[in-house]
C-alpha cells in the first residue's frame, strides 16, 4: 500500500488496514470483500461486470463447472441467483516480462451467487487459465484449500483490474468519445450549436489518447499489456460488434440482466454504490442535454434539415470516418439527444478518476486490485500455499510503485480545466446569452449537480476544483 499522510489517506484508510491485510490471510475474510470491494469502489473502472446467469449462459457455464453444478450451483442458477463475471478474454493475452519479472493477466470466470437479504454476491467457484487457457484450472471455496482460494480470488481481481482499466475505463470513456470530437471537430463550424455544446468539453482526450499510445512504456500502469499494439488489439476485439449505445450504463445493465430490485435496500442501487454513482452522474448529463436541445431546436424537422448535424453523424458512422455503429438516423430531438447524452456523460463521468476517494484509500492498497500477477504458473487447487508464497504471485514493490504513481497522477495533479469555473457556477458560460439563456441555466444545473454530488461523495474534503471539465488523463 502507499498511503499519503498530507493529505491524510493514511488516517482515512487505517480502520481498514487489518480487514484489508486479512484478505491475504483469510479465506473467509478474503471470500467476503471480493464483490463488496468491487461495488463500492470500481467506479473509476466503471465496473459494471457481473451477469445474471441466463438458462442458455447456464448451459454453456455447466460444461466447465459440472464438477459441482448439481450440488451447488443448479438450484441458485434456477432461483436467479447465480451470476458470472467472465473475464475469459484475457486467454487472449500472453504473459510479459517487465523489470525482469513475469506480469499476468489470467483468464478468470467467476460464479458468484446472490443472497436473497442481503443482496451480497458470495463468490463459490472461480476458473483460472492462462494464454489460449492453458494450465486451466478449477478452484472452488468448498474444494480448494485456504490458500489456493487465495490465490484464485487474487487471480479473479487481476483480470476484473485489467478490464477496469483497458475496457472499462479507457475504452468506454476515451476511444469512442475521442472519435466522435474527431470527427465534430473535422465536420461542425465553430458556430454551429452543437459546436458551442460540445467543444468545451472536447479539449484534451484526442491528445491524451495520442500520448497513452506513444509513451506507453512511460506511462501506462504495470498491467500485463506491455505496448500500445497489444491494447488495440484488445479494443478491437471488444469493440467488434459493439454499437455505440452499448456503452451507456443504463444498457449495460439491461444486457447483463442486472435489476435494480436485486441491488436495492432502502435507495436504488445502494448495495451497488459504482452503479448509483454511474447513473446519478447519467441523470445530471441527461437533464443538461434535454435542456439544450429543447431551447436549440424547436422541432424534429430542425433537426432533420440541419445539414452540419446530418454531416457530423454520418461521417462519425462512415468505416473510413469514425467507424462508429449503431448512431441512429438524426431525424428528432429525442435522437439528437441521446447521442450528445451518451457522449457528454462519458467525458463527465470520466472526471470521478481525479477524485481522491475514488484510489484513496481502496485502490492505493494494492492487493485489493492487483493490477497483474507476477508468476505465470497457476498452483495446484488442492495445494497448501502459504502467505508468503501467495505473495509471490502478487505485485512486487516496483509494480506496486508503479500502480501508486498511476493512481497518484490523477488525484494529486491539478486538472487544466475544473468543470466548476475557479469563479463560480455562473462564470464561463458556454453559449451566448449570458446567465438567462435557456442552456447557461442548464449548464448551471449541471455544475451545481456536480457540486452537490462532490459533496455526498467526498463529504469531509469535497475538492470542488479537481474534477475536470475535459478528458486529460
Ligand atoms: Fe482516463
């Protein structure tokens, strides 16, 4: 762990200190913070992963678990209590070496199974494999020993922190988004409305984007994917087949049978605190944006017949322009706003990354999401692993350097631009008008949302200013 002491991370995170070190040491401990830890602190890796197991999944999942799928896992599959977090892809993956040690992203698919009460996820079996699912194994709590468990759980968070970091975040909040501020920008005159929406917003993620893939053994964390090529690799495969609404947060839910019922005690999604962040920061961007396209075209026909927007999408569409699917035929302003909502919430959201509390101090322990494993071989189920072997397998001091200075760039560096002006809500409105126009009091809204949110999340030290207008890092 690397706990800072100005600002005082290290008092913040010295309650934790003992359950948080026991996740090594204890297996019940361990199996008990898996999903909380994900719930409540993935939300920089827009960890949305879990899938309910579906009667088709079931079939497909059986021929790998059916080991201990009639006594454990057909009744809570058939009671839809069953779910998986696959994270299989990463068979796709060969190990590297870096710093003269391994790093590795195993393949993992994790079977987690829901109390009814509670609403907790309980991981019970877990499927480890490396490149092309070699040396596969399966670990389950009832069968493998303490410290094989140990292991698996561990092995479980590399790939879910690899997905965090490639997938969930960059892809999801940087490339998309990129290509279609790409494209505004080569298509939309300054002038234009949607201009004036857009580019305040549209500042830095091209450039950011541009250094990642040029620096890349400068700058990335320590995961296993050691060049730029290799990620591209990996987002293209994610991305094939993907339209562009299926990064949206309220889809993803849908397409991963994730109910609100399922992950609520008193409010919606308060025993999923990364979604109930995710979609309060949805709902703020959604306001905002109907707003704005409400005051800036009083009709679907003006929609229709503005040839600047027409040219923008199609060309964000178009296999040799941004390569984009799925944007649809821009004919009404319901049309026009969930795209400028989908794209607006992804640089917005992006912002909770500068946060403290968002690495401070969960992820700055870093076994809590091991950013790779540092052995390729996967131990015997039934082997007895002890800590310091278990540690072995777990990032070393340089690796875990590396891991705090990623985190650190974030939430220690001052943002080019905060989404609050240095001098208020009010201050650097977007559209003429000044502060009566229609869309400013949208902008205004939105800020002060931002602010209140800022507020509830960080409530002892909210840092107004840190959280960026733009995509910069
Ligand atoms: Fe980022």
């Amino acid at each position: 762990m690397g706990w800072t002491t100005v600002p005082n991370v290290y008092r913040a995170g010295r309650k934790s200190l003992p359950v948080w070190a026991s996740s090594l040491t204890d297996a019940d401990s361990a199996t008990r913070q898996f999903w909380p830890m994900i719930a409540e602190h993935g939300v920089g890796y827009n960890l949305i992963v879990p899938e309910k197991v579906t009667p088709a999944r079931a079939r497909a999942l059986r021929r790998s678990f059916n080991a201990i799928w009639a006594r454990d896992l057909r009744a809570p599959a058939a009671a839809g209590r069953l779910y998986v977090i696959d994270m299989s892809r990463f068979a796709a993956l060969q190990p590297q070496s870096a710093h003269g040690a391994s790093r590795f992203t195993p393949s993992t698919i994790t079977l987690l199974i829901r109390d009814p009460h509670t609403g907790a996820l309980t991981p019970v079996a877990i499927l480890v494999a490396g490149y092309q699912g070699r040396g596969e194994k399966l670990f389950t709590r009832a069968g493998a020993t303490d410290g094989a468990w140990l292991y698996a759980l561990q092995a479980a968070k590399v790939s879910i922190t690899v997905f965090g970091i490639w997938l969930g975040h960059v892809y999801h909040w940087h490339l998309v988004t990129a290509a279609m501020q790409m494209t505004m920008f080569n298509t939309l005159p300054t002038g234009h409305p949607v201009y004036q929406l857009l580019a305040p917003q549209s500042k830095y993620a091209i450039a950011f984007d541009d250094v990642l893939l040029s620096l890349w053994a400068d700058i990335a964390p320590p995961t296993s994917i050691a060049t730029s090529a290799e990620f591209l690799q990996l987002a293209d495969d994610y991305g094939a087949g993907r339209s562009f609404f299926d990064d949206d947060p309220k889809v993803t839910l849908a397409q991963l049978g994730l109910r609100e019922a399922d992950f609520t005690g008193k409010t919606p999604w308060d025993r999923y605190p990364v979604v109930q962040h995710l979609l309060t920061m949805w709902d703020l961007v959604e306001t905002y944006v109907t707003s704005y396209v409400r005051a800036t075209y009083g009709s679907d026909a003006s929609v229709a017949a503005d040839g600047s927007l027409q040219t923008w999408i199609a060309t964000s569409a178009a296999t040799d322009g941004g390569n984009i699917r799925g944007l649809p035929e821009m004919d009404s302003r319901a049309a026009l706003a969930g795209v400028l909502t989908s794209l607006l919430y992804r640089v917005t959201v992006h912002g909770i990354s500068r946060l403290s509390a968002t690495s401070n101090p969960a992820l700055t322990f870093v076994a809590n999401f091991p950013q790779c494993l540092q052995r390729t071989d996967i131990p015997d189920p039934r082997a007895r692993l002890d800590t310091k072997t278990l540690l072995t397998y777990l990032p070393n001091t340089g690796t875990i350097g590396q891991a705090l200075s990623f985190y650190f760039t974030f939430v220690f560096s001052t943002p080019y631009e905060p989404a609050i002006p240095l001098g208020g809500v009010g201050t650097d409105l977007f559209f003429p008008g000044g502060p009566d126009d229609a869309r400013n009091r949208a902008l205004i809204t939105l800020r002060k949302g931002l602010a209140a949110f800022m507020h509830d999340y960080q409530p002892d030290a909210p840092q107004l200013f840190q959280w960026p207008r733009n995509i910069e890092t």
